[in-house]
C-alpha cells in the first residue's frame, strides 16, 4: 500500500464523518457545512483516481482534476443557494431548522379528504 | 519513508480538523475549523500532484465557502440556542454512526480495489495538447477536449444567482444586498482591504495569464476576484452595488456569452460545436478565459451577498 491509498481512506472517513453530520445536525448551517466535507471528500476520491492514472510525463489523469475543478465551483454554488434559503426560512418563520415531524397518527394536511 | 511521514502526518491534521468541524458545539468553531481544514485539503491537493485543484480548493472550498458560511453565521447566531432543543436522542445518533461506519467501510473496500494497472486519461490528454497550443493539461481539457461541460459550469453559477436573487422580497427588488457595514477607518480591516486587492488584482490577472501553461486559470483568478472584493465591500470602503444595474449583469453573463459565442463559431468556421479554428485555438482559450475570469469573479461575490436586502437609494 501506498500513500496515495491512504488519501483514498481518508476520503472515505470524510465521506462518512460528513453524512453523520448531516444526518444528526438540527441546525440547518451545519447541515450545509457537514455537506461539504462529504463534498470535499468525494473530490478527494478523484483525486486517488487521477493521481493512480498518473502516465504520460505529468503526475496525475488532467481528467478527474478538471471534473474537481468544476466540481468545487458547482459545490460553492449550491451551498451558497442552501445558505440563502437558510437565511430566507430564518426571516419568514424564525426557524434555523427543520420543523419537528408531525406524529404518525395525525392527520396530513396536504393530503386530499377521503371520500 | 519522509514521505509516508509526512503525507500520513497531513491525513491525521485533516481528518482531526474535519471531526472538530463536525463534533465542536459552537458554531463559529466548527466553521473556523472548516476554512482551516479547506487550506490543509489544498495541501492534500499538493501531495496528490495537482497544484491547479490545490489552489481552488484552497481560495474557494476553504475561503470564500467560509466567508460565506461566516456570514450566515452571524445572523442566525440568536437560532443557536432554539437548535439546540432539537438535538435527536443517542438512539438515532448511533444508527446514523453505524450507516455512515458502513458506507465508509464500503468505499475503503472499493479504494483498495481499484484495478491495476489504473485506466488513464493522460496519454490521450498529453497527445493531443499540441494541438491546442494550451501547456497547462488541466486548462486543455477544461477548454478545449471538455469545452462543453466546463460551458455549462459557467452556466451553473449564473443559474445560482438568479435562484438567489428569486428569493428577495418584492419590496427590495433591485435593491442592494446586505447589510450597510459601517467603515472604521482606522481598524486592521480598512488597513487590509486598503493594502491588499491591489496584489490580490495583480496576482489574479497572473493565474488567469499564467494559467494557459502552468497552474492556474480563470477559476482560481476569479476566486481571488471576488474575494478582493468581499475584502473591500466588508471593510465599508465601497458599498455593495445595486443589483439591478445593466452593466453589473452584463458582467455576470459576459463570460457566458463569451464562450457561447465562440463555441458556436466553431459550427460556421470549424468542424462542430466548441470546436475552435485551427491556428487560432489558443487566442480563442484566452479570450474566453478572460470573459470567464470577469464573470466569475463578480458571480461568486454576489453569490456570497445573497438577495438585495435594502433599497438602492436609503
């Protein structure tokens, strides 16, 4: 084994260490923030991928790089809609997270009366 | 041996600063220990051999993602505490723990059965690079081999901005975004914001220049684009523009149009869409990724102001 695998472990523990924030968070900022480590850590599987294809006189596959490149900008992006509608829940209803989910036996609002 | 030392020593830092941004309690904490750690993955980066992504994660992942965050922070800071309530019991947290433990147990798996010899792009990339005068591989299959995806990218953050902007309120239409900030003209951050953007301007036009040969590119330019001008605008020298400005949105799609405009020449004068006339293939690259630089630069600091919160004219 070498170093370059290890990257690839630790991209795996990122992935995970960040869904379990996402999934255990309340708070809706945390929830974006522990995205983007899963983000970061799916980057970082890229980036094993390409430095494994390195070939041809130059230390990694340009491909993968050029995918994470785009991939960052698109993550950035995405996170700073998230964090508007974040801010935009905080202003119309007070809330930084998600509302409690009804109990199973109440009624659903949305859903048609029965006949 | 140094090496496993020394790239071992940076995965243990990483993971350890990760963690903390995940477990810490306070939430300024955790998004402190999430700019550190974007820096650290931009050394990550470097140990993996590509300096072009080490220098976007490092400016946007762990810079401006921060800012971004930091700034939210601030306002829901008083929606802390409520949260807090809402934490689920330890029943549920150690079913997450035990999914996420084996999804990670799935990908170590699949890392360390990767096949061999690994499938490579890079000769095919490496071959044809000549051909597009472009020295820097990364920027080659970003504008040329890949032009299409890298175009609709581009496309992605004008999207986001207009998702953005869809969320202010009727009233503020047009208006500018954010809070007034009030300069101090004497405090470190006037200082700052008056010393640095013209190096950060200068350094960006270098990585957009340089870019074609070496790592570099309109990307991490614009990111230092956009972050100059956080700089200043969070400082209170300038105040944020008004976003219904032509020219201030003419800016944002230049890039875009740029780009689009010489990907479909390539139907009249070349062989097929993004397909760029032969000879003049790297003036193409160029001007394109000046337009983009522009464009990216503005976008992302207005995706990090947000919706116009106040009216142009108080």
């Amino acid at each position: 084994m070498n170093t370059t695998e290890w990257f690839g472990i630790a991209a795996a523990l990122l992935i995970g260490l960040g869904l379990f924030g996402v999934i255990t968070h309340p708070m809706l900022l945390r929830k974006i923030l522990a995205f983007n480590l899963v983000g970061t850590g799916v980057f970082l599987l890229f980036g094993v991928i390409a430095r494994r294809g390195a070939a041809a006189g130059i230390d990694g596959d340009p491909v993968p790089h050029a995918f994470v490149i785009t991939g960052i900008v698109v993550a950035f992006s995405a996170s700073a809609l998230a964090v508007t509608m974040a801010l935009k829940l905080k202003s119309d209803t007070g809330e930084s997270t998600f509302p409690d989910d009804p109990p199973a036996d109440a009624p659903d609002p949305a859903a048609p009366p029965r006949p | 041996m140094s090496e496993a030392i020394l790239h071992g020593g940076l995965i243990l830092l990483f993971l350890a600063v990760a963690a903390t941004s995940v477990f810490t309690r306070d939430t300024f904490s955790a998004i402190t220990a999430f700019i550190v750690y974007g820096l650290l993955l931009g050394l990550a980066w470097v140990a993996l051999g590509s300096i072009d992504v080490a220098l976007t994660e490092a400016a946007l992942g762990g810079g401006i993602t921060g800012a971004l965050l930091l700034r939210a922070a601030s306002r829901l800071r008083h929606a802390d505490h409520a949260a807090e309530t809402r934490r689920t019991g330890p029943a549920s947290h150690g079913l997450a723990a035990l999914a996420c433990a084996g999804l990670t147990a799935a990908l170590i798996v699949l890392v360390l059965s990767l096949p061999h010899p690994a499938p490579s792009l890079a000769p095919l990339a490496m071959e044809a690079l000549p051909a597009t005068h472009v020295g820097n591989p990364v920027t080659g299959v970003l504008l040329a081999f890949r032009a299409w995806d890298t175009f609709l990218e581009t496309v992605v953050l004008v999207l986001a901005l207009v998702a953005i902007w869809g969320l202010t309120s009727d009233a503020m239409w047009g208006g500018r975004p954010g809070p007034v900030q009030i300069p101090e003209p004497d405090g470190n951050l006037a200082f700052l914001a008056r010393l640095l953007p013209p190096f950060g301007v200068l350094i960006a036009i270098y990585l957009f220049w340089v870019g074609a040969d070496e790592p570099g590119g309109k990307f991490q330019a614009g990111t230092l684009l956009a972050a100059m001008w956080l700089l200043t605008l969070q400082a209170g020298l300038i105040d944020a523009p008004v976003l219904s400005r032509l020219r201030l949105r003419l800016a944002i799609v230049l890039g875009p149009l740029v780009f689009a405009g010489i990907g479909l020449l390539g139907l009249v004068v070349s062989s097929g869409l993004f397909a760029y006339p032969p000879g003049f293939v790297k003036a193409c690259i160029l001007l394109i990724e000046a337009a983009s630089t522009v464009s990216i630069g503005v976008t992302l600091c207005l995706l990090v102001l947000g919706p116009p919160e106040r009216p142009a004219t108080p």
